[in-house]
C-alpha cells in the first residue's frame, strides 16, 4: 500500500470518528471485557456497529498503520453498515459515505 493510500485512510478513519460524533453516535463508555470478547463478525451479539467501528475497527487499523503492518484489502463495511441504518438513511448519508469510502480505498479501488 502506497504511503498516500495510508494517508487517505487515515483521514477517512478521522472523518468517521467525526461523522460518529455528529450523528451522536460516539460513545463515551468504554465497553466491558464480555462485550469486547466476541467472536461474531462485527462483535454484533454484543456491540452496536457504532461501538464496533469506534473501539475496534478504527483503533486496530490505526494500529496496524503505526506498525507498519499489512493492512486488510479484502473488506466490505459498506454492506453492514447500510443494514444497520437503512432506517436512517437520510441521516446517515455521510456516515454511509465515508464508510464506503474507506472500503474503496483499503481495497485498492479508490481514486
């Protein structure tokens, strides 16, 4: 991955951090240890998505990019995202957007 990709996507790991914000999605508590252990995709038996991108997928992709390890190119959050608030569609454009965002630029398809 060239370092631009990685620059892209920490700007869009930031952009989401803040569309989560203003939609009043970030949390302010930590989730236990119970619900962090989960072995289900999205940890969705025991975490919301916002909570799911906020304490997982942000924090570990951030880290796989200060270790300089490889980062996921096989990824699709778009799909679960897009169930999860497809009541909400108008509110959550944004979110929904930099979410796919995210997905074209780890797989390689962003421009």
């Amino acid at each position: 991955m060239m370092k631009t990709d990685i620059e892209a996507i920490v700007t869009l790991l930031e952009e989401l951090a803040n569309e989560l914000k203003s939609l009043d999605l970030w949390q302010t508590q930590i989730p236990t240890t119970t619900e962090l252990a989960s072995s289900a995709p999205f940890c969705c038996d025991t975490l919301t998505f916002e909570q799911w991108l906020q304490f997982i997928f942000i924090p570990k992709i951030m880290q796989m990019i200060k270790l300089r390890q490889p980062l996921p190119t096989k990824i699709g959050l778009s799909p679960m995202a897009e169930q999860v608030y497809k009541h909400l569609v108008d509110n959550t454009k944004p979110l929904l957007n930099v979410i796919h965002k995210i997905d074209q630029v780890m797989t390689g398809q962003g421009n």
